[in-house]
C-alpha cells in the first residue's frame, strides 16, 4: 500500500517506507521539497529508495508478456486507433489486441 513518508512529501509503498530510516526519510523530503520550490513536480529517488521500490515492484504478480515483438506490434496499432496518444484506455485496448494475436502472458 502507497502512502507518504511524510506531511506533504514523498509518496512510497509501505514496506519502502518501513525500510528506511528517519535520516533518509528526512533527506528525501527535503529533496523532494527542493525540486517543488523549483517548479518541477518530481524528484529523483536515491539509488536505495529505487533498488526498493524495483523489488516491491517485482513481487507483485504483474502480468509478463511472453511474445514482446507482439507486445509492440499491439502498441503500434493501438496508438493509430487512439491518434497517437498513449493513454490507459490506449493500453487496455493493447492487451486485447495481444491477445487475439495470440498473445500469452507469464508469471
């Protein structure tokens, strides 16, 4: 579950947050803050926060395509029906089109 390392700052998935300690939470708040008051809305993670945030990622059952060349060829045709904007709806109608492609998927 995502949530914010603190008031206003940083937005990380629970066992990220239990990972690190006050120190770094405090340094990615205020990096975060930095790049805020400098108009940009993101800021890098630390190479620790990434390396965390990748493995929480990757235990999560997310759906692996087992035919990437497929995979592309449904994007292509995607962005055409959707004038080339990628958006969620562009993307579900990716997957649909992988699948009538014959497109499996692996866990």
């Amino acid at each position: 579950m995502w949530g914010y390392v603190g008031k206003g700052s940083r937005f990380l998935p629970k066992s990220v947050r239990d990972k690190l300690s006050a120190s770094e939470k405090r340094a990615t708040n205020r990096k975060k803050a930095m790049a805020n008051r400098e108009g940009k809305t993101r800021a890098k993670y630390s190479n620790k926060i990434r390396r965390l945030v990748r493995k929480t990622a990757k235990s999560r059952n997310i759906a692996v395509k087992k035919h990437p060349k497929k995979w592309q060829r449904s994007v292509k045709k995607a962005l055409k029906e959707y004038g080339g904007k990628r958006s969620a709806l562009m993307y579900l109608r990716a997957s649909r089109i992988y699948q009538e492609m014959g497109g499996k998927y692996v866990n």
